[in-house]
C-alpha cells in the first residue's frame, strides 16, 4: 500500500508548513527531547521510530507526522520535570487532535512519574487508543491531581520490564484516575515484579476485558484479593503466565467471582493439585492454557463449554475425560501411550500428541476421524505393524497430519523397520485390509464348507457310496 497520504488509521486532515513549528511545540511540552537522535519513518508500516530525539534533531519529528505508531526509543526526561505545563492553547488543542498517531510506545527511558502524569493529560487531545512503556525505570511520585474527571481516548495500556508500575496500589493516585481507567479495555503489566494487586485496584477497572499479568510474582495468596467482589466485573480474558502460582485447587477458588472469562491462561506455573478436593471454574470459560503446570493428571470438572484445553509439556500419563464442546486439544509433550478416544469429543477439529510415548493409534470410528483437520503426533515411538502404519500413512494420505510429517515419524518397532520414517514402511492399505477381513472371512467360508458337507454325507448316506462307485 503506498502510503504517502498515511490515511489508514484514522481521519486525516491537510496539514500546512505552519503546523510543523507547533508540533515542535508540542514535542517540547511532551518532554521528548534527550541527546543527539534522529527520527526514522517506515512509510508501509506507518511507524516512525525516535531515538534519543534531541533538540538539534527535534525537526525530525515532522517526519512521523504521516505514522500511526510512533515510538521513542532511549534518553533521560529528567530534566523536563520542571517545564511548566499549563492547558495548552486551542491551536495546540486542534493541532493535537488531528495528530494521525493512535498508539505510541515508550521504550529504554528514565521516566519522572510526574511527567507521565502530564504526558497522559496531553494526551487526552489526541486520538491515542494504545500506550506501550517498556524497559522504563519511572522515578519519584507523579501529581495526578489533574487527571481528575479527565477522559483520556487511550483504551489499551500495556507496561513491559518496569520498575514500579506507577498505577499500582496507590487508592489516592487511582481514585484520580478513576473515570479515565473506568473505560480502559486493555491492560498489560507484564516483566515487572508485581507481587500484589489489591481490591481496589480492580475495582477501578470496571470495563476491563483482558488481563495480562504474565511473568510477574503473584503468589496464591495474592490472587484472593485481587480477584475480590466487584474487582474486574467485565473481564474476559486473564493471564497470569508464569507467576508464582502453586495450588491448583487455591487459584480455581480465587477466580470464581470473574462471571465473564472466556480465556484463562495459567501456563508455566507449578501447579500442585489435590486431587481430593474440587472447585468450579467460571463456566463461561473457552480457553484453559495450562501448559507446563507439572500437573500429572486431568484434573475435573472442567467447565462445560470449553473450546481449547491446552496440556502440553505435563506428565500427564492417560487423558480420560470428555468434553462435548470442545475443538482443540493440545497434548504434546507428556507421557500418554496412547491417544484419547476421540469420541468423548464430539466437535474436536485439532489434536496435538507430538513426544509422547503413542506407539499405535487406535482409531477406528473413520466418521470421527473426518472431522479431524489438524492432528500432530511427531516425536513418537512408533510402532510400524501394518495397522499401526496403515492408520497414519492413511491420516497423512487425507492431509490431516499437521507438522512434522514425514521427517519426525519413526518407527521403533518392529526390528525390521527401526529407524524407517513411518512414510517409508510399505502397508498398502489393502494388505492391512487382507489381514484383517480376509482372512477371517476365509475361515468362516471353510467351515460352512465343512458343515455343508457333513449335513450332505449324513441326509444322504448314499450319496457316498454313488461316488465311490463312480
Ligand atoms: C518498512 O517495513 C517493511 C515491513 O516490515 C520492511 O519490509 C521495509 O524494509 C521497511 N522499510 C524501511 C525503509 O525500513
Ligand atoms: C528491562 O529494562 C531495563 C531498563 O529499565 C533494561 O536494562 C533491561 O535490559 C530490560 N530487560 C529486558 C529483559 O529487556
Ligand atoms: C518467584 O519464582 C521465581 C522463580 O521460580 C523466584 O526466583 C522468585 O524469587 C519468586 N518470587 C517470589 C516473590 O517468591
Ligand atoms: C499456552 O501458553 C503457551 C505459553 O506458555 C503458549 O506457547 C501456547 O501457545 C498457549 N496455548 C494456546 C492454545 O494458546
Ligand atoms: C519434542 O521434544 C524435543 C526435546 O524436548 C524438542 O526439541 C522438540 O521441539 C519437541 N517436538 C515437538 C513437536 O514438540
Ligand atoms: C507391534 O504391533 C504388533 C501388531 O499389533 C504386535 O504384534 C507387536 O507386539 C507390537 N510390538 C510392540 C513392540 O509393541
């Protein structure tokens, strides 16, 4: 897509030479400028990258006037802490506000909380829907005393590997904030060594639809709280991916008020269960991402109308449940020897067993296997028998068999076919069919041959002897 008029985020209104001394304005007031830098825009991707923007190289910035996504990479804003800010003149506002950017990213910066405060009171002229901080240490204590009552159009805010997430269990600073992050839909605090989230916390985020809490500290004990009455009322999809998680049974109870969630991802968390006791997951869950959890075992119930269940990279040694909504169920990376019966799902379309210890699949129901589009089962010890080989050569032959196929099917057994790709081992599917209906079949004919014949010999004793006397 050419992109010299930048259009496709949003409106775009013509902008004059004139605007360009006001949009360094503006960049002033935001506080950008640090050392030597220079902006780069990427005219296809609509993003325009600033590194270490200095006010020698601040006309730079005119360049990511056409972007969506404008980022600032490296520097020190210490010293803007005291640029006064007072509310910006109307041609500022509407200069502001037909700015193309919707989200702007913040990267490798020391950043004085209280000219975050004053970067988002900014921002409330723009039409920024996304704000991502990454690798950011924030400093001292922001005055949020002017955010409040304030709409910002910021609707997904995400922290990456930040020290002290500036929003975090401070009441006073949230209640500031309160009609601001009441509309945020999106909110990710991810690599940053969060331990808690109190109730209130929660409370505030009161349209919130996804949260993302991966690879932080958060220990069973923490969850409770956080997931109190009335804390996150609208949520749908949560992850808590490696926390500090460690009771199966502890984090089933503490999600129990959170009546919307469709996707919970609790992966990489060692999860210890008790199979003794039991608890309800919301039963408006689809997803279940619990990957790498040490669990042993399936643990149920599950809720009903799951669509996904992730149990990849486990020790689990059988998978004995069923689950009649379900479409995709990954498996890889665990001790089965066999594979599930696929009639305890009904709607399944996507099996994954890859590294498990499967030496045969026992499949027969062939309507069930129609169904089924994507199936793995790399990485297994086969056992290359004609059926056994017969069953994959013949999931292959309808292209269901995903990735792997045929490198990293190998057989085990029998002697004769160690080391073959199961591809290789020659079953022609009517061979496997001989043995398996022709021969019984043969055995049935030679016996009603048999009894035809006794019942002949004894209804008619003389039929014998008219033979040998002929
Ligand atoms: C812009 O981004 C596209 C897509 O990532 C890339 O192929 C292209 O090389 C980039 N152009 C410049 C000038 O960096
Ligand atoms: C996290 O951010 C700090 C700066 O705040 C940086 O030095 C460090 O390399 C970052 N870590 C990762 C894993 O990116
Ligand atoms: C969380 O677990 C990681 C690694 O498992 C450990 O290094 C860290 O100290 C733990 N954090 C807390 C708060 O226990
Ligand atoms: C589950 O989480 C892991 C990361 O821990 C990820 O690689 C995997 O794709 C997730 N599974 C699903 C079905 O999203
Ligand atoms: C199987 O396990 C090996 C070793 O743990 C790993 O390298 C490989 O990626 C796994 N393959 C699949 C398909 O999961
Ligand atoms: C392989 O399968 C064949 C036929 O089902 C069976 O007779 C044989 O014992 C199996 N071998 C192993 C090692 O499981």
């Amino acid at each position: 897509m050419a992109a010299a008029g930048g259009s496709s985020c949003g409106t775009r209104k013509h902008f004059g030479v004139s605007w360009w001394v006001t949009v360094s304005v503006a960049v002033l007031l935001l506080g950008l400028l640090e050392a030597e830098g220079q902006c780069f825009l990427n005219r296809t991707k609509e993003h325009c990258v600033c590194y270490n923007l200095s006010q020698e190289s601040m006309r730079s910035i005119i360049q990511c006037l056409p972007a969506c996504v404008v980022e600032f990479q490296g520097g020190d804003l210490e010293r803007y802490i005291l640029l006064p800010i007072s509310d910006p003149d109307p041609s500022i506002i509407e200069m502001l506000n037909s700015l193309l950017v919707r989200k702007i990213i913040f990267g490798d910066l020391l950043v004085p909380e209280i000219l975050l405060a004053r970067v988002l009171r900014f921002l409330s002229y723009t039409k920024v829907e996304e704000l991502v901080i990454e690798n950011c240490i924030f400093e001292g204590r922001g005055n949020w005393d002017e955010m409040i009552g304030q709409h910002l159009p910021v609707l997904s805010l995400s922290f990456h590997n930040v020290t002290s997430v500036p929003l975090m269990g401070r009441q006073r600073d949230l209640s500031h904030l309160s009609v601001w992050l009441g509309t945020l839909q999106d909110l990710a605090i991810t690599g940053s060594h969060v331990t808690s989230l109190p109730c209130a916390v929660g409370r505030v985020f009161r349209a919130l639809r996804s949260l993302d809490m991966a690879q932080n500290s958060l220990e069973d004990e923490s969850l409770m709280p956080a997931f109190c009455e009335g804390a996150f009322p609208r949520l749908r999809l949560l992850s808590l991916r490696r926390n500090n998680l460690t009771s199966y049974h502890n984090v089933c109870k503490s999600l129990r008020l959170l009546p919307e969630l469709q996707h919970l991802d609790l992966s990489q968390n060692k999860l210890l269960a008790d199979p003794s006791s039991s608890c309800q997951w919301p039963a408006s869950l689809q997803i279940f991402n619990l990957s790498d959890t040490s669990l042993v075992e399936v643990l149920t119930p599950l809720p009903p109308s799951l669509e996904v269940l992730d149990m990849s990279c486990n020790h689990l040694h059988t998978v004995d449940i069923s689950l009649s909504s379900l479409r995709r169920l990954f498996l890889s990376q665990n001790a089965l020897r066999a594979a599930p019966s696929i009639q305890n799902y009904p709607m399944l379309d996507t099996l994954h067993l890859d590294n498990n210890s499967i030496t045969e699949l026992l499949w027969d129901e062939v309507k069930l296997l129609e169904r089924l589009r994507d199936v793995t089962v790399a990485s297994n010890p086969f056992n290359c028998s004609c059926s056994g080989a017969g069953a994959l050569q013949a999931l292959a032959a309808r292209g269901h068999l995903g990735q792997g196929w045929p490198q990293v099917y190998t057989c085990v057994s029998p002697p004769r076919y160690q080391g073959w790709t199961v591809q290789e081992v020659p079953v022609l599917a009517l061979r496997c069919n001989r043995a398996a209906v022709i021969a019984p079949l043969c055995i049935a004919l030679l016996l009603l041959g048999v009894a035809g014949v006794l019942c002949l010999v004894r209804s008619r004793p003389g039929l014998v002897r008219h033979c040998h006397r002929a």
